[in-house]
C-alpha cells in the first residue's frame, strides 16, 4: 500500500472516531476529544512508551512498515494493547436501555455516544455505568465494554441482564452447569446473588473500562 492511500485510509479513521489526525499520525493532541482520550488511557500510554522505552531496537529486517505513532488502550487483565487498525468506535448504550434488550438484536443500535475499543469482538457495545456495587474499581459513569462473542471467565466481571427486570455488573462465578454466582465488591451491600437457568436473559463478559473523568 503506497504513502497516500495509507494516509487517506488513517484519515478515515480519525473522522469516524472523531480524533485528529495528529494525534494519530503523530500522537499530538489537538481537540478536546483527543484530550480526553490521553485522560482516559493516561497511566496505560506511561506504561507503554516506558516499555517501548526499555525495548531493544529490532533489526532492519525487523522494522515494521512506517504507520502511525503507537498509542495504547486499557484491559482488565492489565495488558497493554497496542492502537492498531483494530481501533474503532463503538456504541455507547445507557444503563436504562441495555436493561430494557432480553436479546442482543434488541440493544439500540443508533445511540449518538460512541468511544473508541480496541475489541476484536464484532458486537461490541458499551454501557455507563450506574450505581455503587462495584467501586471503587468501578465507578458511576465509567464505560464499561461488554463482549457478547466471548465466554464469561470465573472472578472477571460481567454484565447481566435479569429475565425480571434491569442489568447488573458484578464478578461473574460458575458454581454449576446450571447456575452462576454473581459478586459485588461490597458484598455487606450488596450479598452474592446465585441465578438459574431462565432467571436471566444473558450474561456478557466485559472486556474493557474506560474511566469517566470530570
């Protein structure tokens, strides 16, 4: 791929994800969007230049084509993940309007909000984050990435959909074939709650947190 097209197709992607073309291509920021993105990946982008820092230089052959300076998105599992071609944006659904979808074909699909994802995941979304059962980890306002395409992982946190009413975050626990445990991280508040079968709609892993900052 030439120098121009390579450009134009970087270029593409700033203006869907509403970031500049310097903090992409150069990794200045310029608008208050770019801002914003630094303030939400702040202690992850230290992390990943300090590594990228302490790397030894690769041989010539190694060196990869020429693209744009690298940034970096969070992960639960604390690993620092490059912004690569894979970067795109996603939706941002309200708490109030994930409750009220019993199936995926149900999220709202036009929602005006998005952020950016390093989520492999095609049907990724995000969710704001409502109420106190998991801070501090997890605070009011924070983003939170729900993975539909993945398998929820015993101690990692989830987002589910009650066959009653509403959602919920909480840590995702496998106590049988037929029956998951859910945890808080205030459990004196908010006691552990063991579901069935047909006693929730679905149960998503989360993947990523973006932090809300005032």
């Amino acid at each position: 791929m030439g120098t121009a097209p390579r450009r134009e197709k970087w270029k593409g992607i700033s203006e869907r994800l509403g970031l500049s073309e310097q903090l992409i291509f150069m990794g200045h920021p310029q608008t208050p969007a770019d801002y914003e993105f630094i303030a939400n990946h702040r202690n992850e982008i230290e992390e990943a230049e300090r590594i990228l820092k302490d790397r030894p230089s690769p041989r010539p052959e190694e060196r990869p084509e020429p693209g744009p300076t690298a940034r970096v998105l969070p992960r639960p599992d604390g690993r620092i993940i490059p912004v690569t071609e894979q970067l795109r944006a996603i939706r941002v659904v309200s708490w109030a309007h994930a409750g009220e979808a019993g199936t995926y074909e149900q999220i709202p699909e036009h929602e005006q909000e998005q952020i950016v994802t390093a989520s492999s995941d095609p049907k990724a979304f995000a969710v704001t984050v409502e109420g106190e059962s998991m801070t501090p980890d997890y605070k009011p306002g924070d983003r939170v990435v729900v993975a539909p395409s993945r398998v929820p992982r015993n101690g990692r946190p989830v987002v589910v959909k009650l066959a009653d009413d509403g959602i919920l975050l909480r840590l995702f626990h496998r106590v049988n074939p037929r029956t998951i445990r859910l945890t808080s991280l205030n459990p004196d508040i908010y006691p552990p709650t063991d579901l069935r079968e047909g006693e929730y709609r679905w149960c998503w892993p989360v993947e990523e947190q973006i932090r809300r900052h005032f």
